[in-house]
C-alpha cells in the first residue's frame, strides 16, 4: 500500500467516524465541551506566601467560622444495619482556605451525562506551579431540597455537585492546612462549650427539642441530658447544621423511638431551622472524628436498651402520619414534609412500600 492509499484510508475512517450518530448518555455532551486545562506554571508574584501567617489566619478565623467549617451527619449502613457518621471539612472552610492561602486558583468544570454530571475542579498554587485536578460525580437525583420543583431540585443538585468537587480538589490540595483549620474550628467550639457548659446545655436542648423529641437525642448521642459534655453538645449543634444545610433530615439524625408518637420538625423549613440555631454558637467544634460504634446508635442508651435502626420504625411513623392526615393534600404534604423521596433514595424497594402505605390513604378520599 502506497502513502497515498495509506493516507486516503485514514480520512475514510475518520469521514465515518464523523458521520457516525451518537447514542447512549453521552448523546447529552455538546460537541465542543472540553474538560481541558490550560498548563500553568510557576510564576513571579508580588507577595510572596508566608506559610506561619497563613495557620495563625487560620486558627483565628476558626474561632467565628462556626460549624460553617465542618459537617456531620448520618449515613445507612444496611450492610451491618448500624448508623455511621460522616464528619469533614466544609465548601465553606475550603474557601477561606484557599483565599487566606493566597496566590493560588480553583476552576470547576462540568459535563452533562444525562443522569448524573461529571465535575473536574483544579487547584493551581501558582508560585510553585504545582497543580492538582479531582473528578468528582454528582447525580442528578441528589439535591434533597426544592420541594415538588423539578427544576429548582436539578439547580440545587448542580451546585452541590460543584461545591463537592472544589471542596475535594481543594481540601486535597491543602491537606495539613485543611486538617489544622478542621481541627482548630472543631476545638474553638468546645473550649466556648465548656466555658458555660450549663448554659450551651439549656439552648440545645430548647433548640433541639422544637423539633425532635429529646429522648431520640439521647439515644443517639448515648448519655442523658444533664450528663452531656462540652463535646456532645459540639456534636448535636454540627448535626443540627448539617440538617439546615439539607444533608440531612431530622429523622435520619436522630431516629424516631420505638412507639413514638409523630415526631415534630419535619415541618421546619431549612431557613427556618437556620434561625432557630443563629443563637447557637458562633465557633465550631465536636471532638476527634466520632467512631460509628460509640456514636452513631451502636453503644447502648443509659436505659441500657439497644437504640432501634432507622428502618425498624419509620414505616410505623408513615403509617401513623398518613392516617391522621385529613385530606389527599395533607398525604402529599406529609411526604414532602418526611422527605421520604430523600430518605429511600437508593431504596427503591422501601420507598415503594412508603408510597403504597401513602397510596392506601388516597384511597379512601376518593369520590370525597
């Protein structure tokens, strides 16, 4: 075969390639979305970064950053039906990181593959040229506020996913200041905690119990009240928040008791919730990352019960919701208020149950 035919085959190829319809979810990508990133080096700067200012910035700002700099909440392991607890430095802290560390760029990139998005965030430090760039997905079904809005959801979802992606590119990046600041804002809340004990104890449990019976907090948190620490109150206000911030519902943090009557809070709005907890501590702070088995409902209550699992219960409190629901729109008000498209998300089978228990309530307004 000559160069000529040799060449002439190849364009062939690529005319048919070209030609070629694309089928599947990548149909969803514009033709010119590209994820790549411009090279960038080493550069001259006016000031240059001084790495002891930057941790004394950190643990200063730590002492107002609240709960803002970390989260915490549940999540289901259905594997060995406990509660684990996820804990970590927020968007929020990731922000302040990288504009206190300075000299330094964060880009966020996305494409569209029908079901879920796919983010590449990079983290540049432009005086050492270093550079580090982090994939992160996000599915389209994960924004867990917005109400009965499809859209707003979808919006909601998109900036999780983006937020998500710069935090990990950058708390990835700027690992030992990122866990110096995490744990600075963690410890600024319980030294404030302690230092009036009695009167954080009061507020959270006013607080808390505008929403949750008090009993399921301390299932969870495995003390009584009036024995709870500076760290435990640290812990029950970055769970609280993590429910504002919609990461959580109040249900899954703290699960309803065996028998309960209908639990309160799932009412709230996520601004309401945010005001209620703007008396709440201005630092942050929990102890070291809780353990799953002495946390999260492993370790037994001080009645010495085993706390019961989300799943032990929860289709009991849907029963008892939907039968005191007075209409077909008070149906549907309590499955948005119970958030239960959330709390089955990955459970096809649970939720199917749920919206059949729901399903035989309309059931009975028909023809009404």
């Amino acid at each position: 075969m000559t160069v000529e035919e040799n060449r002439e085959g190849r364009r062939s190829a690529l005319d048919e390639f070209a030609a070629a319809q694309t089928t599947g979810p990548t149909s969803f990508l514009p033709a010119a979305q590209s994820q790549s990133f411009e090279v960038v080096s080493a550069q001259a700067v006016a000031v240059h970064r001084d790495e002891g200012l930057v941790l004394t910035r950190l643990r200063t700002l730590a002492q107002a950053a609240g709960t803002d700099w970390y989260y915490r909440f549940p999540v289901k392991n259905r594997k060995d039906n406990r509660t684990d607890w996820i804990e970590g430095p927020s968007i929020k802290l990731a922000n302040d990181l990288s504009r206190l560390y300075g000299n330094c760029a964060v880009d966020c990139r996305a494409q569209d593959f029908g079901h879920f998005w796919l983010f590449h965030a990079r983290f540049v430090d432009l005086e050492t040229g270093y550079s580090l760039i982090r994939p992160f997905q996000q599915r389209k079904s994960g924004g867990k506020i917005g109400g009965s809005d499809d859209e707003r959801r979808l919006d909601i979802a998109f900036q999780i996913g983006a937020s998500k992606a710069i935090r990990n590119v950058v708390v990835n990046a700027l690992q030992t200041f990122s866990d110096f600041a995490f744990e600075e804002a963690k410890g600024a809340l319980i030294d404030r905690i302690g230092k009036d004990l009695d009167g954080y104890r009061q507020r959270t449990i006013e607080r808390v119990a505008a929403h949750v019976d008090i009993e399921r907090v301390e299932r969870v948190i495995g003390r009584p009240r009036q024995d709870w620490l500076a760290t435990d109150i640290a812990k029950i206000i970055a769970m609280a928040k993590a429910v504002t911030d919609g990461m959580a519902t109040w249900n899954e943090t703290f699960p309803p008791l065996q028998g309960a009557d209908n639990e309160t809070g799932e009412v709230e709005t996520s601004a309401a919730v945010s005001k209620t907890l703007e008396t709440f501590a201005a630092g942050s702070g929990a102890d070291q990352i809780a353990d799953p088995h002495e946390d999260a409902g492993a370790e037994t209550s001080a009645s010495g019960t085993p706390p019961p699992t989300l799943a032990e219960d929860i289709f009991d409190t849907i029963t008892r919701r939907m039968a005191a629901a007075p209409s077909s729109e008070a149906v549907h008000a309590v499955w948005e208020q119970m958030e239960l498209d959330a709390y089955f998300d990955g459970d096809k089978k649970g939720r199917d149950k749920a919206w059949k228990i729901a399903s035989k309530r309309l059931e009975q307004f028909k023809g009404k």
